[in-house]
C-alpha cells in the first residue's frame, strides 16, 4: 500500500488542483468551467470506486497508507490511510458531489467557474477530512474546508446570506479551538500527532474527560446536536441548493465521524462516564426537534430541522454501547448501535440530498419555498411528484428504503439499553411521519392551488437523471444493506475494542 498509487491523494489534490484550474477559466468561459467540473468530478467519483475495489473489508488495518514528511521539527506528517468507517463516507462524498454540478448545471448563471470551482475544492478537502491519520492534518483540512462553504453560501446565497455565513462559520469555528487545544495537549504528553498513536496514550479521568468536552464541542456543533444546532436552519434556508445538499449530506457527517475517530478510541473511560449526556442530548433531538419541524413554514427550514432530528439517531447509536455492556453483556447489540449509526449516515446523506434537491426544483420555476405557496403538484408534475412522495417516505423511515436500516438497528439496540430510550427514539417513527407527510400533502397533493402552480412544467431529462440515481440508490440501501454493513464491520468491531476498553493511567 505504501508504494502503490497514492489513491487518497488523488482524491484530494485532484478536485482541489482541479477546481482552482476551473476558477482560472473565468467567467468568460461559463461552458467550459461547467464540463470541465463535471469531467473533474467524474474522475475523482472513479477513484473512490478504485479505492472500493481494492479495499480488504476483512480487516480493520489501515489501507492505501500514504506518510510523508511535513513539518518534521513538530514530528507532523502528510499521513493518509481509510478504514471500514472512512471509506463509505469519501464514497458518498463524490458520488453526491457529482449530482451536486449536474443539478447546478442550468440553474447557476452568475459566476458559473466559481461556483464550481468552490464545490469541487471542498470536496477535496472533505475527502482530505476523511482520510487524514495524522491530527493535525486533520485540523487543517477540518477548518479548511468551511471557506469555501462560507464563499458558497455567501456569494450564492439568499437576503440574508451574511448573517448565515458568520453564525456559521463562528459556531464551527469556536468548537474546533478547543479541538486544537486537546490535541496540542496530547501531542505535548506523546510526542507525535498520529491519530493511531493517540489511542495508545494512557490518559487519567480528569484529563479523558477535558479532551472528550473539547471535542464534543467540536464535533456536537458539526453534527449538529441540541443545543448548539440554531446555526443550521440559517444556513440551509440562505445556501443555494447545492450548498444544502452538501452541507446536510457530507458536512454533517464530519461531526458523528469525528465521535468515531477521536471521541471513542481516544476518551474510552470519559466516553463511558459521559455517554449519559449524549443520549440526552440525541435524544432530545429525536423527540423535541421533530416537534420543532412540525410548525415550520419553509420547506427547507422543515428539512434542515427533520435533519437535526435524524442525525441524532447517529449519534444516539454510538454512545448505546455502555449502557447495552453494563445492562446484558453483549457485545452484539452494542455492535448494532454502532452500525446502525454509520448506515444511518449514509442513508441520511442520500435522503436529505434528496429532498432538498427536490425543493430546488420547486424554488427554481416559482422562487418560493413557502409551503403556502404550494399545493396539487403532482397535476402538473406527476413525474417529480413520484419522486418526492418517495423520498418523503423513506426520510419517514418507510420500510424497504434506507431511512428504516438505520433507525430500526439503533432501535433495537436501544431496547438493550433501556425501554425508556427505545420509546422515545420510536417517536421519531411517528413525528418523522407527521411533519415530513404534513408537507407532502400540502405542496403535492390536493387540488391545483394558483396560477403558477397550474403553470408548472415536469421536470427535465437533467433534473430526472439526479433525482433517478438517488431514487435507485435510496432503494438498494434499503432492501440490501449488507455490501455498506460488510464493508465496515471489521473496522466497527475494532472501534468497539477500543471504546470498551480502559486507559486510564495504573
């Protein structure tokens, strides 16, 4: 692995380089910078799929390793490597990163070479968050990566652009300092920055549950959780759909793998202390946010809300494990809160793609997001009415599409820790039908509500492709989950050796 294609590199230095190839194109050259980001996007989607070809599901080793000095005087390395949980999420990255310039292809107009230019950096740098093995190479790809999140909403964005991107560029901002602080402590205690050998380091209590608050604040604003999630709905409702899709379906992820990556393996003793606050808080989630969805007016306000509510079934899956050991012993239903973590944040990458991919549609033919301003679509448009009353039912958690995978694992594995959290959890089976149907039947169903409702044309053969391939992909992660669940369940069962075990120092 150390002397063969440097794969991972690829994967970030391609779009990056590329993207800053298409933002020299320059306005003049609209055309050119759109197939050119297609062309670059294709390829980098080509080499994650290379990466899935040649990964060994069997073990939980580090693969496609890459090391390289960097800043050697701080013993810092350009250090590369995925696992069973890194590599579902850089597939997702680039598979949806590809939909993301195909939906923008007709709908951007103004400064076309930098709109693609801004995505396909940041998948890079996504790609760069995923795979980094050394911590702060981590950091920097981390924090690099909301600039150009920041540009997107910003330049791109709706009214009141601004103040969405500085709410949420602080949030993440202010969390991830504290991030640093821990990981400079830790460097300073073992001498070296590798990820693998921080979870060597023998660590007392006071010091695990510092570190594990300093990288819940990171992480819980990322994913996000209650109460630090406000900064979300502002920036979905202001971000061009593409910047929606992005954010929900891959940045909100870097939180859960961040609890995977550092939380767990590094803090195990703090994790098992604490993990009383992140049920609270994922549970709070589930329960009190789908409330919260239910009164929302905006379409993709309502959206943003359901994802805040689902991303808690991820994080709520993670930290069962302690309460599962400490009640019945098995390991096995532990297991399965782990994965149905990591299948829900896949499943909620496609579907909340999805859907706000749906209400672009709407938004680009009647420049309104207003569920109010909606009603008996599917006379006009059948073919988009489809497709978004499927997607409403898996993000409902419709059996036989992803959104059940997930939530049904992480329910069942809450039944082993506590009835209490499973009933709770299971609200989210009723609330996540409720507001997500309130919608449907308000801007689908029903009769023909006005005049540009009545106006409305089918959506196109572009507009078809990208909401087909979701459709297909939503479908065969719900009916045959077992190719994602193979691919990491080496590495989950290692996470779990290392989460259950001890470093507190004798």
């Amino acid at each position: 692995m150390m002397t063969g294609t440097p794969l991972l590199s690829l994967l970030i230095w391609v779009p990056v380089l590329g993207g800053l190839a298409v933002l020299a194109a320059g306005e003049a050259r609209a055309s050119l910078a759109r197939w050119a980001s297609l062309a670059i996007s294709l390829v980098t989607l080509a080499l994650s799929l290379l990466l899935v070809a040649g990964f060994d599901s069997s073990t939980s080793a580090m693969q496609f390793v890459e090391m390289r000095p960097w800043i050697e005087s701080f013993d810092i390395y350009y250090q590369l490597g995925v696992d069973g949980i890194a590599l579902p999420l850089i597939l997702l990255t680039t598979f949806i990163t590809v939909l993301v310039v195909i939906a923008g292809w007709e709908v951007i107009q103004t400064k076309v070479a930098q709109y693609y230019a801004a995505f396909l950096i940041m998948e890079g740098l996504m790609n760069g968050v995923f795979s980094a093995m050394d911590a702060m190479l981590f950091y920097v790809f981390w924090e690099a990566m909301l600039v150009p999140m920041f540009i997107i909403i910003g330049v791109w964005g709706g009214p009141r652009r601004v103040y969405a991107t500085v709410k949420f560029f602080l949030y993440t901002f202010l969390g991830s300092v504290f991030m640093l602080a821990s990981l400079i402590y830790m460097y300073m205690e073992s001498g070296s920055f590798e990820i693998t050998s921080l979870y060597a380091l023998p660590l007392g209590m006071n010091a695990q549950v510092l570190i594990f608050l300093s990288f819940l604040a990171a992480f819980a604003v990322k994913v996000p959780m209650w109460p630090v999630h406000t900064w979300l709905p502002d920036a979905h409702v202001e971000a061009p759909t593409g910047g929606s899709v992005i954010l929900a379906a891959i940045m909100l992820k870097m939180g859960g793998y961040g609890f995977l990556r550092f939380s767990l393996p590094i803090t195990p003793d703090a994790s098992r202390e604490l993990d009383w606050l992140l049920i609270a808080l994922s549970l709070i989630a589930v329960v009190y946010i789908g409330f919260v969805a239910l009164v929302q007016r905006d379409m993709k306000k309502l959206i943003a809300y359901s994802s805040i509510a689902h991303m808690g079934f991820v994080t709520l899956g993670f930290f069962l494990m302690y309460a599962i050991v400490d009640r019945t012993g098995s390991l096995g239903g532990a297991a399965m809160g782990l994965q149905g973590g990591m299948v829900q944040m896949i499943s909620h990458g496609l579907i909340s793609g999805a859907m706000f991919l749906c209400v672009g549609v709407l938004y680009d033919r009647i420049h309104s997001r207003e569920i109010g301003d909606y009603g008996g679509v599917a006379n006009t448009m059948p073919v988009f009415a489809t497709f978004m009353v499927l997607f409403a039912m898996s993000n409902a958690g419709l059996p036989g599409t992803s959104g059940f995978v997930g939530e049904f694992f992480v329910i069942l594995a809450s039944f082993q820790a506590n009835f209490w959290f499973a009933m709770l959890a299971g609200t989210t089976l009723i609330l996540g039908a409720a507001y997500t149907l309130w919608m449907v039947k308000r801007v689908v169903f029903g009769e023909v509500a006005n005049d540009k409702v009545a106006a409305l044309q089918d959506i196109n053969r572009r507009e078809f492709f990208v909401l087909g391939v979701l459709a297909v992909s939503v479908l065969a992660l719900g009916l045959y989950p077992a190719p994602l669940t193979d691919l990491m369940s080496s590495s989950l069962d290692n996470l779990l050796n290392q989460a259950l075990g001890s470093k507190l120092v004798p």
